[in-house]
C-alpha cells in the first residue's frame, strides 16, 4: 500500500513499546514518605496492604487507595511491622478495629459458610437433580411387566382400528 | 416427597425475594459498616483540648456518655449539629467531642459560630485516636457505659429517629444498670 504513513516497523516498535510498559501502569498509591526504608519489611507492608479493604472506596485495596484513612491504615501498618509484629499480628490488629469486613478475601467462619460452601453446594444438589431426573426418565421408557390379556385385547383392537 | 421438589423454586424465589426487599428499604445503607469495637473497652487516649482541659479515656467513666467524631471541613457533621445541640441542652446528655483531622482555629469558629454542644472536646490532629476506634468517616458517634466499654456506633449523621429510638432509650437502660 501506498498512502500508509506510518511505517509497519516503527509500529511494531511503538506496540512493542507500550506493552513492557503495561505492567507499570498499575501504580500502587502509597506515597514516597510512606515507604519504610527497609526493603524487606516495604514489601511485607505491601503484602499485607494489598489484602486489606480501604473501608472510603470499599472495593479497592488501602495500597491502591487514595482516601485519607487508607493513608492512615498504611501508615499504621508500617508502625506496626517497624516495632516488630508478625504479618499476622499487624493484621490482626487492624481487623480488630474494622472487623473481617476490611479483609478483601474473607475468613473462614461460621458466618461466612454460606459464602465459601454455597456453590459447591448448589452444585451437589444439581448433581442430585440431574441423577433423580435420569432415573425417572429411565423407569418410563422401560417395560416392567408384560401387558395382561385385557390391555392385549385393547391394543389389538386399536390396532385393527388403524389397519382400516 | 416429588410434589415437595417443584416448591423448591419458590423457596428459593421467596429467600432471594426477602433479600432483596431488605436491600430496598429506603433506610437501608450497605456503607454502613457494623463496629468491630462493640462491647470491647474503648481504646486508650489523652488528647489536648480545644478549650482549656483535655480529653482522655479513664476521665470518662462513671456514666454513659456520647463521643462525637466530628471536624470543621465535614459537611454532614454541620446537618447533624443541632441536633446535637439539642441533645446537649435538652436531654442534658454527657456529649464529648473528638476533633478529627482538623484545625483547632477552624473547630472553635464553628463552635463559635454553630453553638457548642460538648463538654469537652480533644484534638485528634491525626486522626490516630479515630484510627483506634475504627472511624471511617465523620461523623460517627460512640455510646460508651460506666465502664468505658463502647455500646453502640452511630455512622453518619445522626437523625431525629435515631435519637428517639435508639439512642435515648439505650442510655437510659444504661444509666440503670
């Protein structure tokens, strides 16, 4: 083709260009003086963070969150890996001044057995259906006892009928 | 026992039903988060005070009390205020505020200018006390008993209907036990 003004190559390149630099789109929202100086213990913060519900936008993690309190939680959650709590600790005390609502991935417990046992279940009782409902099916189409002489003449008769 | 299959999905239609309906009351709020704090003794603090004392935890015990979240740049808490007023020179409740996030020039011009309700107000100039007790907005209000332990968590401004029936008649039963 002629009136093509950009060359394929410089194309490619240009696609080939963006896509590496897809990945570094997704930027976290914690700030540059949040950051803990510690590499080792960012990256636990970071982990931790990224499980926990922003409880302003609800659906975004307080890593992804621009909101104030999800400012303050990252902050918190740094003071509390600096004086040395385990992941769980750390954890642990933030879901107890938020409740299990601010873990995106819910917890196994009685009230959440709906949640996590709900479709397996719906899908053992379809299972049940489909299975009572082949074995229906199967004893109507099957010829349990011969017919007796009464229904032998009533059909023979139909029969005759149709021969007509 | 077959006959009893073919209402299982009205079953299932009335369950869904209900909990749909629920969600379509018009006072029904999926923001509204249950308090991880109820019945657990509030959490410790000692802040500075706006006016001349001090807020701290351990000097709140004795009585039922209210705690306010509150801050001059909140608009619902402005909706809520005379109500609080109300609540303060009326029914003569033990209201306490917590200035969140805030400052302390802007809270006293609004309590200047809007009437001051509290007792005694403490400054959370960091939000690190509203942290502790799991405030994720203001306003929220805290019911605490004698015992300092937190009984009820309003979120949002409060309301007329909320006072009347819940707030009320929860303190009273509190003060007589």
């Amino acid at each position: 083709m002629t009136g093509r003004a950009v060359p394929s190559w410089l194309a490619k390149s240009v696609l080939v260009a963006f896509l590496l630099l897809a990945p570094t789109v997704h930027l976290l929202a914690v700030e540059p003086n949040e950051r803990l100086a510690d590499p080792a213990l960012e990256a636990r913060a970071v982990a931790i963070g990224t499980t926990l519900r922003c409880l302003v936008c609800q659906n975004e993690s307080i890593e992804d969150s621009n909101a104030g309190l999800a400012h303050d939680i990252r902050v918190l959650l740094r003071q509390l890996l600096l004086t040395g709590d385990s992941d769980t600790q750390a954890r642990q005390a933030i879901v107890a001044r938020y409740g299990e609502f601010v873990l995106l991935k819910p917890p196994l417990l009685p009230a959440t057995y709906i949640l996590w046992f709900g479709p397996g279940a719906l899908l053992v009782l379809g299972f049940i259906a489909v299975l009572f409902w082949l074995r229906s099916r199967r004893v109507s189409t099957s010829i349990d006892a011969p017919l007796d002489a009464q229904e032998q003449n009533r059909l023979d008769a139909l029969l005759h009928e149709a021969d007509r | 026992m077959r006959r009893a299959l073919y209402l299982l999905p009205l079953l299932l239609f009335l369950v869904l039903g209900g909990f749909f309906a629920r969600s379509l009351r018009p006072d029904y709020d999926p923001h509204v988060l249950p308090s991880a704090m109820i019945d657990r003794e509030a959490p410790q603090f000692d802040l500075a005070g706006l006016k001349d004392e001090g807020l701290a935890r351990d000097a709140l015990k004795g009585g039922p009390v209210l705690i306010n979240f509150f801050a001059s740049w909140c608009v619902p808490c402005r909706v809520e205020h005379p109500l609080l007023m109300a609540l303060a020179n009326r029914e003569h409740v033990p209201l306490y505020g917590i200035d969140y996030k805030d400052q302390p020039e802007d809270a006293a011009k609004l309590l200047a200018q809007f009437g001051d309700p509290y007792r005694r107000v403490g400054l959370d100039r960091d939000g690190r006390v509203g942290l502790d007790f799991g405030v994720y907005g203001v306003p929220e209000t805290y019911v605490l008993d004698s015992d300092g332990h937190i009984r009820k968590r309003f979120v949002g401004p409060l309301t007329a209907e909320q006072v009347d029936k819940e707030l009320l008649p929860l303190l009273k039963a509190l003060r007589k036990s």
